[in-house]
C-alpha cells in the first residue's frame, strides 16, 4: 500500500505542476479573448480548489476526519479499524467525488460523494446515502503521505481539540 501511495503522491504532484505551470497555449493572453459560443458546461464546485489536507466535520455529534492527499483519501468516523475508510478522489466530467472503502462491515453510508464547494478553509460533500451535505473545515495541512490513521497526523490531536464545539456543526444540524 506504501508503493500505492508513493505512485499517487507522484502523479498528483505532477498533476498540480501542470495546473500551476499551464500545459499550453492557444496563443491568447491569459483571460483574455472571446468566449466561444456553444454548450455550456456546469462548473466543477472544486475547480481550482485545493483540496488537499485535513479536514473535520460532527454532522451527528461524532467526529469526522477526512484527509485528503493527492488523489487519495481517508476518513476515520468512529475509533479503531470499523470506522476507517480509505479511497479516492476522482474527477469525471464536472463532478469531483470522494470515493471510500471502509473497512469491516459498516452501513455508514458516507462511502461516496459529490463534492458541492470547496475554499481554503471549507469543503461541503453530498453523500450519496441517507445523510446528505457535510460541512468540512480544513484543521491542517495535507500530510507529505497519506497516514494509516489520523492518529498518525502529528498534532492532528491537540488541532482538533483547540477547535470551538460549533466549528463543526452542519448546516443540515443548525
């Protein structure tokens, strides 16, 4: 899984370089020019967004971490290994998801979702069950590798606990 992971870590920081860097030209200045007429397309909630890094949510009183490296992704939603999901972040058309695998057998229902916004500091996903929209708030800084668990975040701990109690609530809660 360590391999995995390098080999995503690579490819998405090569994925980000062409972003940053631009990967051509048409030979018109950067905004400039005249929009072509045609179908339009829904704009993508993450476009240009960075979403890498550590982010937390209570959407039912229980703490929820979603890490997010690269294209990889990990959410822990109770201790211990029934609550830990690991997957991916994918992109296909004008839609980003979070893609999850948990562990043993859980019903939680936050396996997949839509990502609807996304800024520096927040990030809702639409969870494709029963629980709807959940309001992420970025606690940290993505990781150089995706950790086993969020436990292996150093400072992740005393970050979350230093957080006010109504940071974390959703708007679905309020």
């Amino acid at each position: 899984m360590t391999g995995r992971r390098a080999g995503s870590a690579v490819v998405a920081a090569v994925a980000l370089a062409l972003l940053v860097g631009g990967c051509g030209s048409d030979g018109e200045p950067a905004g400039g020019g005249e929009k072509k007429a045609g179908r339009s397309q829904p704009e993508n909630p993450a476009d240009g967004a960075e979403l890498s890094g550590v982010w937390s949510a209570r959407p039912t009183g229980q703490d929820y971490t979603l890490i997010i490296v690269g294209d990889s992704a990990l959410m822990q939603w109770d201790k211990g290994q029934r609550g830990l999901c690991d997957g991916q972040v994918t992109t296909t058309g004008s839609v980003t998801e979070v893609v999850l695998q948990c562990a043993g057998d859980t019903e939680e229902g936050r396996d997949k979702g839509a990502i609807e916004s996304a800024d520096p500091k927040s990030m809702r996903v639409n969870w494709n069950g029963e629980f709807g929209s959940t309001s992420f708030t970025r606690v940290a800084d993505a990781p150089a590798e995706l950790p086993e668990t969020p436990d292996d975040v150093p400072g992740l701990r005393e970050a979350l606990e230093k957080l006010p109690r109504g940071t974390h609530v959703p708007d679905e809660l309020s």
